[in-house]
C-alpha cells in the first residue's frame, strides 16, 4: 500500500467504523500495510512509517505469526474445494477433522463439539449447554452462574453477566445482565521456574483457605439456582492479566460436583499452549464438564471458536424433550476456518513444547529490568505471558508510540502492559520485544 493512501486510509476511518471500545472520534488508527513473519508494517496517523514486532499476536492468537505458508496453504486449498456450506443436514471433512482433533488434545474426556463463530458466542453456547442440561436432568429452576471476580468471557449479554461486575460492562446496561453469583477474585500466585526446570508455585496460602471457604459458603448458599461455574482456567486474561493458584480451579472442581454444577472452564485465552501447558486446566489436573476455545484455535486467520462437552453432558441433552442443543448460526462450522484450524493444531502439537518455554524463560528474564523502575507496581510471567503491571493507568497513546519507536507493537489497557507474543518469535524477537515495553515504560511512566 502507497504510503499516501494508508495516511488517507486512516482519515477515512474516522467517524465512519466503530473500534473495540472506542469513540466515533477517538484517537485515529494506525494503517497497517502488511503482516507477515511477526513483523507488522505500520503508518501512523501523522504518517509516520513503523516497522515493528507484533508483542499482541493480534490479541493472542497469530500464534504462529502472519502468512505462515501452512496456513496460507492450508486456506488455498479449502478455498478452491469450498468456502462455506450449511452445516444443517451437512457435513465435510474439515469439521469432522477438527472435532475429533479437539476431543483428541482436550483435557479431559471431552466426546462432543460444538463450533461457534467468536469466543463470546462459545460462551453463550456453554451457559445455554449448562442451562439445557440441568432443565434436561429435571433442575429447571438452575439458571444462575457461580464465577469469580475478575473474570472476562466476551461481550454478548449472557458472556458479560458472567465477566467482572465492576470492571466489566455491567454498568452500561444496568437492569439488563443476568445477576449472577461472584465469588471473590482467587488470591494471586506466581509460578517459579527454577534453573533445573522445576515448577513451584507460591501464594499466600492463608489467604487461598479464606477464599476456599468463601466459594463453599457461596455455593451452599444458592445450590439450588446455580446450573455451572464459569472460570478461566489459572490466567485471568482481559480481566486483567492475573495469575491464580491452580488448587483454586481445584476448589472449583469439587464445589461443582458437590452441589450437582457442571464446570464450564473458558480456555478461550489459554487454550493451545499459551500458559505452558497445552491447556491451562491441566496445571490444575482438571477435567471440565464444557469447554471453550477459540482465539488461538485458527491461528488468527479466521474467526472460529468451539464448544467441547463431556459425554454426560451430551447424553443428558439427547435424552431431553428437545433432544438437541438449541443454537445453530449461519457460519456454523465454517470450511474455510476449520481447514485452517485443522493446519494450525498440527503446528501448535509439533512446537509448542519447544517455543512456549523458550518464549518464557526469555520474557521472564528480559521484562525483570521494570522491576526496578518507578512507576511499576508488578512484573509476572506465565508461559508466554509477560506483565508489566504499573501503579496507575497506563498513557496508552504515549505507550504505544514509545514502543513503536522501539519497534514493537504493543495495546496496552488501563494498568497493563503486556505481551502475548506468537510463539515463533526468534529469541531476538523476544528480547526486542521486551526491551521495547520496558524502554516504553521507563520513557513515559518512570
Ligand atoms: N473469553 C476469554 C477468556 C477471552 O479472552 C475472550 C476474548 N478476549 C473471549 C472470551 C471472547 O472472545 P471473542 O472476542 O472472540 O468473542
């Protein structure tokens, strides 16, 4: 793209396509002239030219970086059988392929998958799946969600009432969200790796018995109105980049099966390696009764995103009045997507384990340096997830320039800056991204 028409790009933006969370009239995008590798082409509103590693992955999930040639050959081949069908009263391989490629990888015994089109449409089909089931078990009157403070699952009405209700979207639509049940945010911890490679993790542990009893009581108290608990798993992602302790997933697990819920686990951001594990409920040892994914899921080619469930969950629903779950949108399972997710898991099982560590030790070693700054109130790493946490909200305009200016790409919100970088970033890659926040920070916070 000329450089003068990614300027003008920009300008005709303006006023005329809405952004995530942002005014008609906010500040203008920047105008992207390519992607490929990890690397994004960049002009900026006063058009500057940016060349710059992509810290976002874009919103975690090119995680194997732009026009992968896998993936790009992968959708050319789709692309020339079928684009899209119906998936009433059809089927095609890519789906069938990628179904039994999920249950395969899923943690714990998952034996039904239902493909969606975003994460927050997952979501609404989880709660509904949830709901469907207790109603299908003779529990009709279960309709609420037990979930924890902090949380993010998307923006469609039922995923919001389920997100925080403080930093969440609740406010805007006051009388309108479900009121569901809150369990205080789990207390944080922190996973150490030692140079041997052993894992530990640390938190106050006091204050994880407080909380225990606190969701126990909670869950005794509305047993009878509560269908699931909705969690994700270990890393609270747009909620705020907050890592929990894996035995509070635990805690969850069993106050589920002890009050009759089934567990709805959002992998939606963990899913496929991210946190160093595959999935992030396997830190916990924990089986979900449902499970979302998506993000990742395609290699952020293609929007996509998919229910798993176990087979009681799926035997209660046949035997049901209605015998079938009741969703059923346009882009069900679209070919297109699912051949690039197909083409992305085989990627995602042949790397992950070397990448995600790397990425890790890396991000974990390069980000201490904010530790020290002014300004800064916490530095944490979970697999390749890098935090700089500061001690008010961030400038994000100011940020975002200081770290292209440095070469990197970063978005950060309210008090974070962070990377969830593609896990083929070069160990360069790392530290440039690395070296990018911190110098961002130090120049504009400390
Ligand atoms: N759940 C989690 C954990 C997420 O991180 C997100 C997206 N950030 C969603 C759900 C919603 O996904 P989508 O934006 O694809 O609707």
């Amino acid at each position: 793209m000329p450089e003068r028409s990614a300027s003008s790009l920009a300008s005709r933006d303006r006023g005329l396509v809405w952004h995530p969370y942002a005014p008609l009239d906010g500040p203008t995008p920047y105008a992207v002239r390519s992607a490929s590798g990890v690397t994004l082409e960049l002009c900026a509103p006063d058009g500057g030219l940016y060349t710059a590693t992509d810290a976002m992955a874009s919103w975690w999930c090119a995680i194997h970086g732009y026009r992968n040639p896998r993936l790009d050959a992968a959708a050319h081949e789709q692309i020339d059988r079928f684009s899209h069908v119906m998936f009433g009263g059809l089927t095609h391989e890519p789906a069938v392929a990628l179904a039994e490629r999920l249950t395969a990888i899923a943690p714990g015994p998952m034996a039904h998958v239902f493909f969606a089109d975003s994460g927050s449409v997952s979501v609404e089909v989880a709660l509904k799946l949830a709901l469907q089931f207790q109603a299908a078990v003779g529990r009709p009157g279960r309709q609420r969600f037990l979930t924890v403070r902090g949380g993010y699952h998307g923006d469609t009405f039922a995923a919001m009432s389920v997100c925080d209700p403080v930093d969440g979207l609740h406010s805007a639509f006051p009388g309108v969200l479900a009121r569901q049940v809150f369990a205080p945010r789990p207390p944080a911890a922190r996973l150490v790796v030692a140079d041997t490679d052993e894992e530990r993790w640390e938190t106050d542990e006091s204050a994880l018995a407080v909380w225990t009893d606190e969701v126990r009581s909670l869950a005794a108290q509305h047993e009878g109105e509560l269908a699931a608990v909705v969690v994700e798993p270990v890393l609270q992602g747009a909620g705020g980049m907050y890592v929990y302790h894996p035995d509070c997933l635990r805690v969850l697990r069993d106050v589920a099966d002890e009050h009759g819920l089934l567990l709805v686990v959002d992998e939606i951001a963990t899913g496929f390696g991210r946190t160093g594990r595959l999935f992030a409920s396997e830190w916990a040892g924990v089986a979900p009764d449902i499970l979302c994914v998506g993000k990742a899921l395609t290699g952020g080619y293609l929007t996509l995103a998919a229910v798993l469930a176990t087979s009681r969950v799926g035997d209660a629903i046949t035997a049901s009045a209605h015998r079938a779950l009741l969703h059923g949108p346009t882009f069900m399972a679209n070919p297109l997507a699912c051949a690039v997710a197909n083409a992305s898991l085989e990627l995602v099982e042949s790397s992950w384990k070397d990448d995600v560590p790397r990425v890790a030790r890396l991000l974990h070693e390069h980000l201490s340096p904010a530790r020290g700054l002014p300004g800064v109130h916490d530095v944490r790493t979970l697999g390749a997830v890098g935090v700089v946490q500061l001690d008010g909200p961030v400038d994000v305009a100011r940020v975002t320039r200081a770290a292209l200016e440095r070469g990197v790409w970063v978005r950060p919100f309210r008090d974070l800056v962070y990377t969830m970088p593609p896990y083929v970033c070069t160990d360069d890659d790392v530290r440039r991204i690395a070296a990018g926040i911190v110098g961002a920070v130090e120049e504009v916070h400390s």
